[in-house]
C-alpha cells in the first residue's frame, strides 16, 4: 500500500483501486487517509463520498471500515478525500507538540510519557513533581525563534522494509516519526501554551494554535 500522506501530505484528493474486500473492512491500492499513530489522531475521510468510519494499522497495511452497505468490490476505482483543512490543523500542532518536546527534552530533560495530537489542540505529559508553567517563557522563547527562522522540515525513511520514517530540522534534531509534517517551522505557527495536572508526578503541557 502506497501511502500517499508521507510523499505528499498536501494532497487532499485520491484516485485509487479497491485492493481488498472483507465485509466493510477495506484496503486499497494508495491511500491519502492517514490512520492514528503516535499520539496523531486519523483523518476524517470519504471513499465516493461515504464516509470512512474507523481505520487500524496491521503491518505495512491501513484497514479502512466502510458502511455495511457500501458495495464497493475489489478492482473498482474509488476517489478517496480527506478533510483538507482538519488535516492542516493536525500537521501544524503536530509539528508543534514535535518541536515543544524537543526543547523541553534538551534544555530542560522531563520525561516525555504520553503525548495527543487532536484539531484543536495538542498535548504532551511529562514525568514531574513540579508546576511546568514555570519553563513556557523559555520554551516560548526558543520555539518562536525556530519558527521566526522559517527553517526547511525534511522527511524521509529511516527503514523502508519498516516503514520507519523520520523528521529533521538540520542544526537542530532528527527524530523517528510517522506522522504527517509540513514543509517548514514558518508553516507551523505560534503558539500558546496551557498547564494541566492530570495525575501524580504527571505535568501536561496543552499547545495551541495562535
């Protein structure tokens, strides 16, 4: 399966073939519909205009759950569509948690344990028995002067037969990821920054967009 979202996570309109079939269980040929992956949340998407209800990773595979009733065999073409502006949200507070986690973990060495990338904000929790709003004018400080500098986001494959992906700011970090990413920290945005205290010894930072 081709995925389509790694070699342009621009692209919001898909022609694709029908690979397999098993009841509403779906997988195609490319697909431009991303399916939840670290902390990232799926893309809202149709197939002819019908919803796709759930989607899972299996393998190197993205399972796509149809309605009972979709009538789609395998070999048909489809068109496949995403919603084109919940996608470009996702990718900006997605680079924007990547780059929040970054700084934290080399100028400040919390503990990342858990970490969400939804439409209307992100969020990362990290291991800490102090208040964390403590760090977010130093945080703030060094986000905003990546994203002033508008620095090129690269991409690529760390492991093809894996398809383990990573993303890289040079001068600054490369990171596994599989997410989708923008092309550049200008793109991504500023930020303001939120203190939750969900549990014991766990401080969470919430991002969102300016």
């Amino acid at each position: 399966m081709q995925k389509v979202f790694w070699d342009n996570p621009y692209q919001h309109s898909l022609e694709t073939t029908v690979a397999a079939v098993s009841g509403n269980q779906v997988t195609f040929a490319e697909t431009i519909a991303f399916s939840f992956s670290g902390g990232q949340e799926s893309d809202k998407a149709t197939i002819n205009d019908m919803p796709i209800l759930d989607s899972k990773m299996e393998n190197n595979l993205i399972i796509y759950t149809l309605p009972d009733d979709h009538s789609i065999t395998v070999g048909d073409h489809v068109t496949m569509k995403i919603d084109w502006p919940r996608r470009h949200r996702l990718m900006r507070l997605h680079f924007a948690a990547e780059l929040v986690l970054e700084i934290v973990t080399q100028h400040f060495g919390f503990e990342k344990v858990g970490a969400h990338i939804a439409e209307s904000k992100s969020r990362i929790d990290f291991i800490s028995d102090t208040n964390i709003s403590g760090i977010f004018d130093a945080i703030l400080e060094k986000y905003n002067a990546i994203i002033d500098a508008d620095l090129p986001i690269h991409t690529g494959f760390t492991d093809v037969a894996t398809q383990r992906r990573f993303w890289k700011i040079d001068g600054f970090a490369e990171v596994p990821c599989g997410g989708t990413h923008v092309k550049s920290t200008g793109e991504v945005g500023f930020i303001t920054l939120k203190r939750s205290h969900p549990g014991k010894s766990i401080e969470r930072i919430e991002i969102y967009l300016v």
